[in-house]
C-alpha cells in the first residue's frame, strides 16, 4: 500500500522535474494549472486528504491541446467519485488512497474514471512503508535509485538561476535538463467532483498498488505501481492512443525501487522536517545490509552539490544523551548533505 510521501520540491523545480520531450524531440516543462501552484504546498510528510503534484494530460482541459501535452495539478489524495452525493468529502465511509490494479475494474468508484481515460501520474521524492515486527513498526523510506558517475552528477553549472525559475512557471520551449533528484512516478487514477449544491469543482486521486517486487517484500506485501522510464508515463497517460486495458498492463511489480530505515519520527503525520527522511542505524538492532542501489543513491548524494539551499535548523534535543544521538544515527554523509539542501519550509501566500 502506500500511505504517507514525501515532495520536497518547491512548484518551480516540480515543473522542471517533470520535463519530458514531446514528439517533435523538444524538451518541454509542463506548466501548472491555473492557481494549482499555490495550492501545493512541499511536505517532508505528506498523507491522504493533502494535496500532491499530479502529471496529467492537458487534453483533458483543453480537447484542442497537442495530444502529448502535459500539465501539473494539484489534487487531493484520497479519491471523491463524481457521483459522490454528500456536500462534504469528509464523509466518505471508505477509504480511497489506494486502489488495487487486480481489481480496479470491478469497483464502480475506480472503473468509471478509468474507462473515461482519467489516469495520471502522482510525483513524490519517495513514500514511506512500515515493516511490522512482533514489539514495534519500522518506517522506511522507498524511492528510485539516484544517478552516479560524473555524466550524471549534479553540477552548480546545470543550475538554473532564480530569474529563469521564474519563467519555468509557463511550458517552456527547451528548458535545462532536471539534473537534481529523480522524482517517483506512481501510476494514478483521479476524477472530479463537483460539490451538490454548486461551488469549486475538486480533483481527487487514488494511487494504484501491485505486489510488492522481490526487494520490498520483507517491509509490506504491496507498493505503489511504478511507472519507470519516459515511453511509460508517456503511456500511461495518453488515454486517446492507449487503451484502457493496454494501460493496465503497465502495472506491474517492479523491482527497481531502493530503501532506508528512517525514525518513528514520520509515524506522526503532523511532523514536517528534514528528520522524517533521514536514515537511521539499525545496527543496534539488527545488521541491515546495504544493497547496490544504495550504495549507489549515497554516491550520487555526496557528489551532488546543495550550495544553493538553505542549511536546517536542526538543533539535537538536550534530553537526549549524545552517545544515544550517535548509536541512532549515522554519521554526517551524503545523503545528511542532501537532507540539508532539501530543507525547504511549505510555502505560505
């Protein structure tokens, strides 16, 4: 299943993040929708009833948009059906976060969007899973494996300036490839719900699960259905070339994901900092072996240069024992390097 992400991004980097080329071979930047922007707020924490930053096809807007076209929106985790009668979403009696691809044909609330083409594409720095052992939960954090070598690295020249985030607002021509952190892309489904008695239409999303791959099996028995590489998202979300059932077949278990043990501190959904994501040392514990992937994800991390953000505010609790503090955590590497220059705060307007 999947229960709880995390987005860092601000709205401009999301856009850049998301840039793809179209047929003609173009690299464009997907704008967001009219006022979505400021309705995404970035969170270290995110669960069902926030909103997240979903891929979709304009075409759905605009029946007159280039076939591939793409835009950002922001929409509510936790679908609300069109049919839906009650003037509040708060009252739906069942959950609707997650909805399994075995059967999502089969429930009317899943079935109708999916049949009209509604699928999309939620984006996310990673979630979060909890393992169950006999006396406790262990969160981890899950996420596609970060690039390394030096074609890969991120270089303070690959940048782009605050003037140039500016115009990345709109769809871009050629916008500079996204050489920061590979955003996870989850298979969606959404619908829009107009409340009964009239008002702002809401857009909802349901992530999509699948068995767990072979590496995550040992933490939860399902995850998020990935799509991975460009021609898939391009598929998934073409709804007038790609069928329904053809759709369907992208979803499967992939076992391409990686992971690291992270703090109960992220069992509250309330908490939203930099301490939700960072890993932990279970050796005090268990022995936890580090896979390829990581390794590989910490290599990129300790190249990769965070100069152009903000350090945190991370001041270690007094109560707590430095020697307890060490045993918990590891030492000061490339991913703490990363955490740091991730530490943006949700912006307000």
């Amino acid at each position: 299943m999947c229960g709880r992400t995390a987005c860092t991004l601000a709205p401009d980097e999301v856009s850049r993040a998301c840039s793809y080329r179209n047929r003609g071979g173009q690299r464009r930047a997907p704008r967001w929708r009219d006022g979505d922007a400021d309705k995404y707020r970035p969170s270290y924490n995110k669960s069902p009833q926030s909103m997240s930053p979903v891929l979709v096809s304009q075409r759905h807007f605009d029946k007159s948009a280039a076939v591939d076209e793409r835009v950002l929106a922001s929409m509510r985790w936790g679908l609300i059906p069109a049919w839906f009668k009650e003037s509040d979403p708060s009252k739906m009696q069942y959950s609707t976060s997650n909805c399994r691809s075995e059967n999502i044909l089969e429930k009317k609330s899943y079935k109708d969007p999916l049949l009209k083409g509604q699928r999309c594409v939620i984006m996310a720095d990673g979630f979060y899973e909890w393992r169950r052992t006999e006396k406790e939960k262990q969160p981890f954090f899950i996420y596609f494996p970060q690039g390394s070598g030096p074609d890969q690295e991120k270089k303070e020249s690959d940048l782009v300036s605050p003037a140039s985030n500016e115009k990345n607002s709109e769809e871009s021509e050629s916008p500079a490839e996204w050489t920061g952190w590979r955003l996870l892309t989850m298979a969606g489904v959404f619908d829009c719900w107009t409340p009964p008695g009239g008002g702002e239409p809401l857009y909802s999303y349901s992530v999509i699960t699948v068995n767990a791959s072979p590496n995550l099996q040992s933490i939860h028995d399902r995850m998020p259905a990935i799509l991975d590489g460009e021609d898939e998202v391009r598929r998934w979300l073409d709804f007038g070339e790609v069928k329904t059932l053809d759709a369907i077949k992208l979803l499967q278990s992939k076992d391409i994901l990686t992971f690291h043990p992270v703090s109960s501190f992220v069992n509250n959904s309330r908490n939203n900092s930099p301490e939700c994501l960072q890993p932990v040392d279970l050796n005090s514990k268990k022995e936890l072996k580090a896979t390829a992937s990581s390794k590989m994800m910490m290599s990129w991390l300790s190249s990769s240069s965070p100069s152009q953000r903000k350090e945190p505010d991370t001041n270690e609790s007094k109560e707590e024992p430095e020697r307890n503090a060490k045993a918990r955590r590891k030492p000061a590497g490339g991913l703490e390097l990363w955490l740091q220059g991730a530490n943006k705060k949700p912006r307000t307007k």
